[in-house]
C-alpha cells in the first residue's frame, strides 16, 4: 500500500515561473460572471485524429483537484492543481522521464482531503503555471519522450475515466480552452487490468494498491510523494500486462469533440438509464450550451431535449440522453455545477419520459431533419398569412435558408391553420447567427421572435400542436355548484393563515397533523392548497380559520415548525389575500399583484340560482369548497347551511368538477378526494344541471391577446344578445371589470 506522506517534492517537472496573472476568476464570480452564451465561444479546434488501433507508447497519467479525490473526483468542480505523468514504451518495455507539474488555480484554497494528502499549500499552487501553460509544456514534453524512446504514436493512460471526462474537459469548457487531440482518447487502466483478471471484481472497484496487490507486485513504500507513487505503480502494472499477460492495448475510451444533433423516433428504444433530467436552465440556452455544460461525456445523437411549458416556451429544464449507463451515472455527478452564474440540478429520468419529449414519428419532420450539421433556428410570431418566400425575404440573401423553401418547416394546428411558428435550416455556425442579428425584425406589421433550436424542440412543437385538441373538452359538473357556507369576513380580518414552503407530497392530512390542535379550529372545507400552471403543488396552502385569534395563535404556534424534513412558515392573513392568490395573484413580501383578470367576470349573476340535487348527494355534504365572495355578489349568497366537517370522511362522496370554480390559469386544488360516481347517482344530473341557465364553460390555450369579441365570436350561435353588447368592457380599460354582468347567460 502507497504510505501517508506530505511531502511536496518533485521528480522532474518543467520550471515553475514566478509569472502572475491578475484578475483571475474567482470560483463565485464576483464581478457578475457572464452567461456561457455571452460568453466568447472557445477557439475553434481541429476534429482530433482517430486514435491509432495499436499505440506504439502509453502516457500514464495522473491528476488532483483542490477539491475531493478517489472516486469524487471532479465532483466538486473545483479546478486542476497537479498533474504527474511519464511515457511508457509499448514495444520496448522502456520508460521516459517522469514529471510533475503543478497547476496554478483561481481559487487556490484546497479542501482539507486534499491538503492532507498532497501536502500542497496556496503560497505553493500560486508560484505554479496556469493550466494553458501547463498543457503546452505536457504536449513538448510528451514529444520529447516519445522521440527519445523511438518515437510513433502515443495514447493517454489514466486510473479510470474522471481526470479526462470530469476535471479536464469540463475546466478547459469553462476557461475557453482547446484541450490538445491526444485528451480525446484514453485507454482505462481498470478496464485492461478486468479484461486480463475478472475474477479481481468488477473494473469500477478497482485501485491502483488493489490491482498491485492482486498481481502480486511489490511497489517503493518509501516513495511519498503525491501522485509519484500512482504513476510508478501504474507503470509497473502495465509493464507486468504486457510481459506477463501478452496483453495488447487496442480499444481505448473515446471522448466525442462535439454534439451531434438528430431526429429521434418513437418506435426507437431508449434505456432508462442512460436519461437525466437537468433543471434551472437559462431559458436561452440551446442543446450546444447544455452540451457544454456536459463536456467530456458522450451524449448520444439527438440526445438532448429542451422541455417546453403549457404556453411552448423552454421551462429551463432539459432531458439529455448519454450513449451508456456509465456516462449518465458521471453526469449525475455534476448535480449543481455552474452553467455561468446558474447552478443546475441533474436527477435520474426515464427513457419514456424522453420519448416523450424528443420523439416523433411525422414523415415531413424527419426529411426536414434528415440533414447533417444543419443549425436550426425557430421563428415565432410569424402572421398567419407568411408564405415561405415572405420569411425568405425576411432573412435576406445574406443568410440563406438550407435548400431554400424546402429548409422551411412551418408549425400548422390539425386543421391546417397556421400557429404563427417555424423552423429554418442554416449550412453553419456564421449564418445563423447572421439570421439571429434580425430578431425582433418586423415581417408585415408584427415583430419577429428568433431562437436558438434543436431537433428535439421541433419534434416538441409538433408533437404539442398536433396531438392535443384546440379546446379540450370537460365533463359537465354532476352536482349544482353552490356558495360556500362561510362567507369571507370584512376586508382586514386576517382570520385566515398561509402556509409556506410545504413539501410537494404534503396531503390534506399531513396539515391537520401539522396544525395539531389547531385543526380543531379550521373552518368545514377550509383548506386549500395552491397549484402552479401546471398543476403541480407549489408548496403554498390557505387555511381557514375560525376567527382571526385562533388564526394569530396558530401561526405563532407552527411557524418554522418541521413538515418532512422542511420547515414551513406560516403567517396570518385576510381572506381577500387568500382569494386573490387562489384567483391567480401573488402575495408577496412586497404586496398583492392582481390576478389575470377581475373576478366579476368570472361568474354570471345566475350563478347562485342553481338548486340543490338531493337525488345525487346529501344536502350538508355539498358545500362549496371556496369563499362566495370569490365569484359572486354578496347580495345574492344564500345563507351558510349547518357544517359538517372541514375534510370529508371515506364514506362521504363528493362527485365535484372542482375546475367549475376557479379557470384557467391558475387552477387551485380540491379539498375533497374525486371518486367514481354510481350510474344511478350520475344519470338524472345532466338534466338538472343544463336545464339552468348561468353554465360556465372552460375555455384553455386561449392567446393571450384573445378579447372579449374574440371569444363571441368565436362561439357564433350562443353569443349574448345585441343590447348586451354594452356591457362588455375592452380588455385593456383598467379602471372598469373587464366583463360586467348581463342580463342572461345562455347554457352551453
């Protein structure tokens, strides 16, 4: 086994200037770090040459991070400070000189796993080379030996994949750095030793002592100097292979130069592990930018699939798929590292759920992506009567479009209306960034939206447009909708509290036994917990209370109080606060902002007409489950029947449509469990309902510019009648309701 030992002496290494760089990035970024896509693009490299089948000499090397070492390596992201290597000659059994260079690092404070180990100190590190130096002495040096030992071709030999995968590719990522050809291709030394002796365990247990002691060889125990002592032992391993085992190096690890972009089919199968999911992507980064953050490992062709939200802008998350499970487990490893000033989360994901996302099966898509190292960029807004020669005449002769109009693909409804999108083909790097130059452009009278794309966004944008309907269809509400049984009290009585930064798997139930005894004091259907637009949990819940004393006692109690391993703050508020936030406002330490639209439009006069359907449910089981000041006017609110309780037991039945309450966006979550109706309770409710006038319809995916006249006009035949349109109030008016009440509403 290597003995412990601190000292920093060296065998041979290239003289250690007394040069400084100043101003050197610090790991935080201090001075407002750039985004990587403002950020300059890296000199362009040459595609590095394809190792040769039969390496005439082997340079094994070795490496250390200021951070954590072994089988962390790289994890930490923190940057190269050692680098130890010597050729070995494959023919002769001779070897070269070994060397030992330290690497100067921006932030020169080592982890104490580190500083233990190598002995090293900041004051040290900072009389070393940057890292571009020390690469162009490692290539002349290498030269050098490998003339000296009969010259041929050489391939990097490392102690497993890390050093070159996890440290030195991602590093020279970030500093800009064209890493030399001979860092594209490694042999492993795990996997040669495996090859020759299985039975030793498997290739990513093994260590340098442990493949020592299994073939029996005794290494220098005096030797203690970091780094030294691995290489020597890994020499003397390679030298046993080759004259003992007649072991040949043919097969080395290959680290792909660049990102392939492609089509990516659903009838393809995709392993579950070789997905990760990453999260908190800025919104304007491409597959380029998320493959540059995954520099050093080999994502498969196509592999990377930016996720879009309800609306078909990026959400900042991605799907990326890697070529084996071996490459995926080391990009888990990069869970919040930096892409600029970002962090990013890397999770486990499936290969259905990339499937989802990145596959296609439309013919027209995959001709239009059948075509190699092709830039794609994405048109947004596009008037609905552009021709493809209107959106060529757009990007000028000075950035032509791939194959002209058939380098155009344009996103249409199933119908065949046009949604205003399209997609662009550019031969190369320089022209479409000559086309992003005109975004924002005007074609017409509208402005032009242009993006960074990828295939499996264009697969996205078809797959969302084509397989959901214009208007998704509901059922109608089984039972009548009727007013809550407990008004809202007057405006300033914080008899109500909020619950803030719940875990997203926290039940109705997981509150009451949060709230303790302060359940008791909860309101008949009181509790409501908040989802986002996507119908997620966003980790906020409103909870009414009896009065505002038991509401302030409540909050003092369960503030900061642990739900799951999650401390929740809860704070005592009104119950205007908390309609607003279920309505689709904010409420925030800075004040309330309004929900997307007023709430008298949310319900005509005739709402509370509704009878009740004893037939389908017991009277006391029906009340609503949200304030009636929320939707109608307090004048017509009939009176609270007797409550029952605040959560309905197993045996009660509700059989409630909850999006009758509140549309979309937001949607807010039910207080009840939504079961299968029975046949008998749910037959003669259609009649009851639609025979009432005052039905509320859900209109989803409407454009965000869609007025009222649009929405008339869209329905036809059920528009209001002519003496009505006088009460209908443009969007725009701020100080009038965007929809006062008419006379009569006609049930759809």
């Amino acid at each position: 086994m290597k003995p412990e030992g601190k000292s920093p002496s060296t065998v041979t290494s290239p003289p250690l200037g007394p040069e400084r760089r100043g101003g050197g990035r610090g790991a935080g970024g201090g001075r407002g770090e750039q985004q990587p896509w403002l950020q300059p693009s890296p000199p362009r490299a040459m595609t590095p040459p394809p190792p040769p089948p039969h390496p005439d000499s082997l340079v094994v090397l070795f490496g250390a991070t200021a951070g954590a070492l072994g089988a962390k390596l790289g994890s930490e992201e923190r940057e190269l400070i050692l680098l130890v290597w010597q050729v070995v000659d494959l023919r002769s059994r001779k070897v070269g000189t070994l060397h030992k260079s330290l690497v100067r690092a921006d932030d020169s404070e080592l982890s104490e796993q580190c500083r233990e180990a190598s002995g090293l100190s900041a004051e040290g590190l900072g009389r070393a080379e940057p890292l571009d130096k020390v690469l162009q002495q490692f290539s002349q040096l290498v030269l050098g030996d490998v003339e000296l030992l009969g010259g041929g071709s050489y391939t990097l030999c490392t102690d497993g994949p890390l050093l070159v995968r996890q440290v030195l590719h991602p590093e020279a990522s970030r500093k800009n750095l064209v890493l030399p050809g001979s860092f594209f291709s490694f042999y492993d030394l795990r996997r040669e030793f495996h090859a020759q002796r299985p039975e030793a365990g498997p290739a990513r247990d093994l260590t340098v002592a442990a493949m020592a002691q299994n073939l029996g060889l005794e290494t220098d125990a005096a030797e203690d100097d970091f780094g030294v002592w691995e290489v020597k032992t890994m020499v003397t391993i390679i030298c046993h292979l080759l004259s003992e085992q007649n072991h040949s190096f043919t097969e080395p690890e290959i680290v792909k130069c660049k990102y392939d972009s492609g089509p990516c089919s659903k009838a393809e199968v995709v392993d579950n592990e070789t997905v990760v999911r990453a999260r908190g992507l800025p919104w304007q980064s491409s597959d380029q930018d998320i493959a540059r953050f995954f520099k050093g490992l080999n994502i498969a062709k196509g592999g990377v699939a930016l996720c879009l939200n309800a609306q078909g802008r990026r959400n900042g998350e991605a799907l990326v798929r890697f070529v084996d499970s071996e490459q995926r487990d080391l990009a888990l490893e990069r869970h919040k590292h930096h892409m600029g000033a970002r962090y990013i989360e890397v999770y486990k994901a499936s290969g259905e759920e990339f499937l989802k996302i990145a596959g296609g099966t439309s013919h027209e898509v995959a001709q239009f992506l059948s075509r190699e190292d092709q830039v794609i960029i994405r048109m947004r807004g596009l008037p609905f009567t552009a021709t493809p020669a209107d959106v060529l005449a757009f990007l000028g002769p000075e950035c032509p479009v791939t194959g002209g109009h058939e380098g155009l693909l344009f996103v249409r409804y199933p119908d065949g209306r046009p949604t205003g999108d399209a997609f662009a083909l550019f031969a190369c790097e320089e022209l479409a960034q000559s086309a992003l130059r005109k975004h924002k452009g005007i074609l017409g009278k509208r402005y032009i939206e242009l993006f960074r794309s990828t295939a499996a966004e264009v697969q996205q944008v078809l797959n969302r447009y084509t397989s959901s309907p214009l208007i998704p269809t509901l059922p109608a509400p089984l039972i009548p909708v009727l007013p809550a049984p407990f008004p809202l009290a007057g405006a300033g009585v914080r008899d109500c509290v909020r619950l803030r930064g719940l875990p997203y798997t926290a039940s109705i139930d997981d509150i009451l036994g949060f709230l303790g005894e302060a359940a008791g004091d909860i309101r008949p259907h009181g509790v409501h917990m908040v989802l986002n637009q996507q119908g997620r949990p966003s980790g906020d819940a409103f909870i009414q209370m009896k009065s505002a004393d038991r509401a302030l006692v409540a909050a003092q109690r369960c503030h900061k109080k642990m739900m799951k391993e999650r401390y929740v703050e809860v704070f005592p508020c009104s119950g205007e606060e908390m309609s607003l936030v279920l309505m689709g406002g904010t409420l925030s330490r800075s004040g309330m902002s309004p929900p997307p639209c007023k709430l008298p439009c949310l319900s005509p006069p005739t709402y509370a007409a509704f009878q009740t359907a004893t037939a389908v449910i017991p009277t006391e089981a029906t009340a609503a489950l949200y304030p009636p000041s929320a939707l109608l006017p307090a004048a017509r609110a009939p009176s609270a029947p007797t409550p029952v309780t605040y959560y309905p037991p197993p045996a009660t039945q509700l059989y409630m449509n909850y999006t009758t309450y509140y549309p979309s966006p937001p949607v807010s979550p039910t207080t009840v469990g939504y079961l299968t109706a029975p046949s008998a309770a749910v037959a003669p409710a259609p009649a009851s309902v639609l025979q009432q006038p005052g039905a509320l319809v859900r209109m989803q995916g409407l454009p965000y510019t869609a007025g009222v006249k649009d929405i008339l006009s869209f329905f036809q035949g059920y528009q209001l009648a002519p003496d009505d349109y006088a009460n209908l109030v443009p969007v725009g008016d701020p100080p009038r309701p965007v929809l006062q009440a008419p006379k009569e509403w006609v049930c759809l």
